[in-house]
C-alpha cells in the first residue's frame, strides 16, 4: 500500500515538474488526462520501438530518372532529409511549401554542392487553405503529365485552436484536409504514373504517427467547437490520414490502377514538431535520444522506393517495416466519405 502510494506521489511530482514548464498546457479536466495519458503511453511506446528496431531502420536508394514525386513541407524537418534522398535518386522533387523564396536557394545550393541529378521544383502550397491546395494541384498538373511518388508530409503538432479560412479545425486542416484534397486532385497524374507503370506502382504516402492509436474519431464535433485539447485534435488527424490510406489503397486495388497507398510513422524524431509540447526542464533530452531528421526520414524513403513492398499497400509502416496500425474497413470508409462531403469531392477517383 505505501509502495503504490509512493509511487502515486511520485507520478504526481513528475507530472508537475514536466507541466511546470512545459509549452504544453496542463490537463484542466479527467478527460484531457486520459488522453494525454493515451498520447504519451503510445509515444512512449513508438520510442521504444524505434530503439528496439533501430538496426532494422534502414532504406536502399534505388535511382529513378525521370520519375516525378511531389512532398508536402519539405523545407525543414523530416521532409526535408527526404527530399534530398529522392534528389540523390535522380528524380524530379515538386515541393508544395508555404514560403518557396526562402527554400529555394538552399535547394539550388544543395543541387550544386552535392552534384545530385535530380531537378527541383517549388512552388507555394499552404495546406491549410484549400484554395492554395487547388493552386498548387493546377501547377503540378501544368507541368507534369504523370506523378510517380505522393508524400503528404506537412504537418503541425498540439497547436492552439484555430479555425481555417474555410471553416475546419487547424490540425485537422493542415494534417489530413489539406492532403486528402491534394490527393485528389492530383488522381489524374497519378494514374496516368500507374498505367505506364514500368517498375513499380506508384506510391501514395500519408505521413501519420504512432499516436494515431490513441484516437477516436468524433463526427458530431469534428471540427472541435464543443471540446478542443491539442493533443486529440493532432492524434485525431493521424488517425484520419491511417483511414484514408486503408480506404484509398482498397479503391485503387479494386480498380486496378497499379497505385499503393502507405501511413508511415517516421518514429519520434528531433524537429521543431514539437515546439507546442516540450518540456522546458530537459530540452537535450530529445536531442540525445530522439531520432535525427535523417534517420526520421527513412521509413519515408523506403516505402517510396522498396521493392519489398510492392503489392503491399494499405500497410501502415515504422522502422522500415510493416507494423500494426488501428484498423476498421468501416471507420475507413466513414471517414473518406465524411472528408469528401465537407470538401464537395464529388468522384474523389475522377
Ligand atoms: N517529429 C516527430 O517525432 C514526428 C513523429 C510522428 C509523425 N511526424 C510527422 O512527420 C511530418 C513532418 O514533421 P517534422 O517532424 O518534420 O516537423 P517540422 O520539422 O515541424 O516540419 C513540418 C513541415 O511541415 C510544414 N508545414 C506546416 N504547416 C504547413 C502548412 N499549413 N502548409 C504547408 N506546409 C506546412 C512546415 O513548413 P513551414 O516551414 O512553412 O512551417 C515544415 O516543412 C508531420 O506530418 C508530422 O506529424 C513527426
């Protein structure tokens, strides 16, 4: 008995100590508590994991001339260790990013210095605004018949709430809205990538994260007017882009169009993710253990490029390997029908 609350006592102090000057609120009620709870035993767990596996997280470059991929935010972080991976394969990078001026020196440098062969190109895409998405989809489509590689990458973490210009939850509208329109409207290319296919399929990938376990969707108050916690709105919107790869893999295999869709948890990894929801007490602590953005970067690399992997769409991967994710046919489907309604996506397979 005095073990237990011991231990209670102790869990109490490290609670405070790590809220104390976290830039992360505190829970205020039961309900914030569970969740955050639930979020930090799922990221306790996918750290784990990534330690577990750490020599299984390896990807193989393989050189694609001529091939086209499109990434999402990758000016810093993850995306950007993973643009430079797919320059070093030759191919063809689109960046949809919100300040293209700022970046492209740093890729034109790179392209230099590095003598990488493949080509960049960037142009603006905020996925907040849908409007932006449907420009940028219009540019892309402009210049590129065909799309090899789809990496919706951009994504914020336990901001505070906000609404968009058109009316949806923050979170939710840079993490998942933004790229499910993206997506769709970017089909045409992409199937036009899988009829030629020569290789491989072409490969749609939902950058997600392990946390998405920790959620439930909830379509009475999706757009979260009723109850905001950071925390469940950015599990939620994770758990929305595992439901749109399972669904959207299964359309593209009944139509045969030679296209595979993957969620990928890239592991816990150091980047300014996390400046809503750090402890102020230890910030070296991430820096020591979490993964680099490189090493974040290659569960990514790899779905986009490994033959093993051929025929396995709709597999949500970690560590460079298949891992179990939250999975429900029906909660899939809701969920895309549901993203299509309040998007107006009349045929999202046009
Ligand atoms: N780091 C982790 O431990 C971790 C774990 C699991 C999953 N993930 C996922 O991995 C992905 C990349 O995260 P990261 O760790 O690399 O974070 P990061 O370093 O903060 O980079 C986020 C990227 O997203 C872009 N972005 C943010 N809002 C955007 C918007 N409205 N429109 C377009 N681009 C936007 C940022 O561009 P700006 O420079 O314009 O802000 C930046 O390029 C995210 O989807 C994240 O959820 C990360």
């Amino acid at each position: 008995m005095l073990l237990i609350l011991l231990l209670l006592s102790l869990l109490v102090v490290l609670f405070i100590l790590y809220y104390g000057r976290s830039s992360k609120r505190m829970p205020r009620n039961w309900r914030e508590f569970t969740i955050e709870l639930k979020y930090q035993y799922y990221g306790g767990m996918g750290f784990l994991a990534d330690v577990l596996m750490k020599f299984k997280n390896h990807e193989d470059l393989v050189l694609k001339p001529g091939k086209v991929a499109i990434v999402t935010g990758g000016n810093r972080g993850i995306g950007f260790e993973v643009v430079k991976k797919l320059l070093l394969c030759d191919m063809t990078v689109v960046l949809g990013v919100r300040n293209p001026e700022i970046v492209k020196k740093t890729f034109e440098d790179i392209c230099k210095a590095e003598q990488r062969k493949g080509k960049v190109v960037i142009e603006t895409c905020d996925t907040a605004k849908m409007e932006s998405v449907e420009n940028f989809a219009k540019k892309v489509q402009e210049r590129f018949s065909e799309i090899h590689v789809l990496i919706n990458n951009a994504g914020v973490m336990c901001t505070p709430y906000s609404k968009t210009k058109d009316g949806f939850e923050s979170q939710m509208a840079i993490n998942h809205l933004g790229h499910f329109l993206l997506t769709h409207l970017l089909m045409p290319q992409l199937k036009a990538g899988g009829l030629k296919n020569d290789s491989q399929n072409v490969r749609i990938l939902n950058v997600s994260s392990c946390v998405h376990k920790a959620a439930k969707m909830d379509y009475d108050d999706f757009h979260m007017e009723k109850f905001y916690y950071p925390v469940d709105s950015y599990n939620k919107s994770k758990l929305a882009q595992v439901y749109f790869t399972q669904h959207l893999d299964e359309l593209c295999r009944m139509s045969h169009l030679n296209i595979q869709v993957h969620s990928i948890h890239p592991g816990i990894v150091h980047t300014d993710l996390f400046q809503n929801c750090s402890s102020g007490y230890f910030p070296w602590i991430q820096k020591l253990f979490y993964k680099t953005a490189e090493q974040g970067s290659r569960t990514i690399v790899h779905a986009a490029m490994s033959p093993k992997l051929e025929g396995h769409g709709g597999t949500y991967l970690s560590n460079c390997r298949i891992a179990k994710a939250t999975r429900n046919q029906n909660e899939s489907r809701k969920l895309f029908e549901y993203s299509c309604e309040i998007l107006h996506v009349k045929d999202f397979m046009k």
